[in-house]
C-alpha cells in the first residue's frame, strides 16, 4: 500500500559559512576551506600533500554575515 505523504516546503537556510579557495602549490588543484581565521595546514584531495594557509580577517566574515543576516537576505528579495 502506498502512502500518501503532503509534498515538503522548502526550507530557508538557518545559517551560512564563507569558504575560500586556496590553490594547491603542488597540483594546483582547488582546495576549499571554511572561512580559516588562523593559520592552519590544508590537505589537497588530489595529491594528498599538505601546505600552510593563511587566514582571513575574522572581522570581514563577520561583516558579511551581519549583512546577509546569517543568510536569511539571500533568499528573501524584500529583506532589505
């Protein structure tokens, strides 16, 4: 017997991240990172080879969070 199920809303986000792109300097393949704030070891998915990041002001993600409300003006034409 087949169930009868009511079709799902969609869902808005609850909240958002920044990531960043950091080009392996091994294979040069494009390796994404949440929003680093300290210096921290990448790992490429390709090659598998470790390298230092640098970190991004945590004061410019934070910026764009309080913009976007945690992501909630993405999606919402009339939030501002």
């Amino acid at each position: 017997m087949s169930e009868s199920r009511k079709p799902l809303s969609p869902v808005k986000p609850s909240g958002m991240e920044i990531i960043f792109m950091f080009p392996c300097p091994f294979c040069g393949r494009e390796v994404p990172y949440i929003a680093p704030t300290q210096p921290a070891m990448a790992t490429c998915d390709a090659c598998r080879r470790n390298f230092p990041i640098v970190p991004v002001d945590e004061k410019i993600i934070r910026f764009y969070k309080t913009m976007l409300e945690n992501g909630k003006a993405a999606v919402d034409p009339d939030f501002f």
